[in-house]
C-alpha cells in the first residue's frame, strides 16, 4: 500500500503492558512463536494436498505428495524445538520445501512465464514472486490494522525479532495467511487474470506489476476477502477479511492471565 492513515492510538493499556512483559517469558515467547510457524506449515501444506489431488500428471501429484509429507514432518518437530533459532530453523526449511513445489500448481502453459527459483523478495527476482510480495503486504496491512483495533502493539512480536520500524506481531499474525495469498496468486495465473504482459521486468533483475495489474489484484484480494470460511473455534463461518480480527482477539485474550493459549487460523 502507498498509504496508511492513523488515527491516535487506542485500545487497553494494560494488555500493551502485558504484551510487552510476556516477552521476558521465553516459554512463551517460545510457545506464541511456534503457534505461528505451525499455522503457517499447516496452512501451506493443504496448498500442496490440493495441489496433489489436482495434478494431471501421476509423477507431479506423487512429487507434491512427498512435500507435503515433508512438511508434516516439519510440524512434528516443532513440539521438541527449544530455542527460536532452531524454530526459525524448521520454518525456513518448511518453507524452501514448499516453495520447492510451487511451480507444479501453475497450469502447464503458463509455467514458463511464471517460473519460480526459491522464493526471493527485495527485489522480487520473477513475476510469480513480485505477485507474492504484493500480496503479501495487502495481508500485512490488514494484520497491522486487525492487530490495533484489538488493542495489541503490532511492533512487538515473538518469532520475529524486534526492530525500529518493523511491526513484529503483524509478521507473526500474517504467518497464518501467507499461503492465502499464495493460492489468489495461481488462481490469477491459472485463470489467465494476469499474464507475462503485465509485469515489468527492470534493470538489475528485478520484477514489479503494471500499475492496472496491480488494481486488478487488489479488486480480487478484495473479493477474496468476501469468501466465508468456516472458523475452526468459532464454529461459524465468517467472510475471511474478518478472520484477521479474530486472530488478534485470540492473541489478545493469550496474552492475558487466562492461559488460554494461542490457536492459529487453520482452514479446513
């Protein structure tokens, strides 16, 4: 987003307070932090199931198959990891496997335009990339937001490192939703919504959307939002642009002396 808009800020002192004592707990830190990693490994390995069922190649879905099976791996790990570095270690691992297998979901004809090395940010080094960096700062927008009407910092976070001018809570919350970006983005492709022609590729390797590219996938991040998906805890459905406020309720009422621990959004 090219602008923010904020207003003074709000919400409950004392659960800030909490927030930010709760980091001089490293069980919990430790234990928030996971709640993430594994929200996110579970989250992207439906991506790949479906992936899997998909596939109209038998050596393709047995490939996303065995990804998948690695990721569940990886999420049967994450109960013994003491440290966040080694917890860091098993997401960045998950994640190379899963990125590893993103090109399978593309339809056939579009792969070459759309091929994927890794994922790479800072310049984004492909257009399949620049598509993911984009939405993904939609999704943070949103959980930056989600996260200040709940009355929570989004500055101070657990599995991403505290710094000037990074909102740290907003990254762990978005954990949860990256692979909702991820599945808009194929949807674009493998529809033909976007093609090779609306992206720009700029000197030094980098990749960005066209200008009405870019309109076109906020129009479609905003009617995905419209989606209703039923909520695991909720045991309702809800348009899933609300379940960022959710989420941060639910991290609000973990960060309380309820011990009620925090449950990560897993669709279903």
């Amino acid at each position: 987003m090219k602008a923010r808009l904020e207003g003074a800020v709000s919400g409950n002192v004392l659960l800030r307070q909490a927030q930010f004592q709760r980091l001089a707990d490293p069980a919990f830190t430790l234990d928030m932090a996971r709640a993430s990693v594994a929200g996110k490994i579970k989250n992207t390995r439906q991506v790949l199931q479906r992936g899997a069922r998909e596939a109209k190649a038998e050596e393709e879905a047995r490939v996303l198959t065995r990804l998948a099976d690695d990721l569940a791996a990886s999420l049967r790990a994450l109960p013994g990891v003491s440290s966040l570095d080694a917890l860091r270690g098993v997401e960045g691992e998950a994640a190379r496997q899963y990125f590893s297998g993103l090109n399978l979901l593309v339809r056939a004809d579009q792969r070459e335009p759309f091929a994927m090395n890794g994922r790479t940010r800072r310049p984004p080094r492909d257009r399949f990339n620049a598509m993911l960096s984009f939405l993904y700062s939609l999704w943070m927008n949103d959980c930056r937001s989600a996260l200040e009407a709940a009355g929570l910092d989004p500055q101070v976070g657990y599995l991403h490192a505290l710094r000037p001018g990074r909102a740290a809570l907003a990254l762990d919350l978005m954990e949860e939703f990256r692979p909702w970006a991820d599945r808009l983005a194929l949807t674009l492709i493998n529809r033909g919504q976007l093609t090779a022609k609306d992206f720009v590729l700029r000197e030094g390797g980098g990749v960005s959307l066209e200008p009405d590219a870019r309109k076109a996938v906020v129009v479609a991040f905003q009617e995905r939002k419209k989606d209703e998906i039923n909520h695991p805890l909720l045991a309702q459905s809800v348009p899933l642009g609300l379940v960022p406020l959710v989420q941060a309720r639910l991290m609000a009422r973990a960060l309380r002396e309820d011990g009620s621990p925090y449950v990560p959004f897993v669709a279903k």
